[in-house]
C-alpha cells in the first residue's frame, strides 16, 4: 500500500523569494488551484513544507 498526496496551490507565488518559486515548479504545480498527486516520500515532504503557506496538502491512500 503507497501513500500519495494531493497538493493543490491555492495562493499565488509572485513576490516570493526565487527557491519558493522553483519549488512550486519543481512540484509541478504554478498555476492557481492546480492540482497534483505525488508520491509521499521525505523530499516530497520537505519542499511542501517549504512553500506550506502557498499550497493544501490531503494524504490519500492507494492499494496496489
């Protein structure tokens, strides 16, 4: 069983600092109310908390 989260963006990145911005994109995320769903490992983990105020996060379980 994998677990995958579900990042939305909800606020914008303009006049956030550069790594913000590149962390949204590497995220695949930038524009308003884009959604992904990824994989939940700690890299994931620890650029969602690096742009937390920027985006919502719902962990969803999958079986294989």
């Amino acid at each position: 069983m994998e677990n995958k989260l579900v990042i939305t963006q909800v606020r914008s990145y303009i006049g956030r600092p550069k790594k913000q911005r590149a962390i949204i994109h590497g995220l695949g995320l930038g524009k308003l109310h884009k959604t992904v769903c990824l994989n939940d490992t700690p890299e994931i983990r620890g650029m969602v908390n690096k742009v937390a105020h920027l985006v919502t996060v719902t962990e969803v379980d999958t079986e294989i």
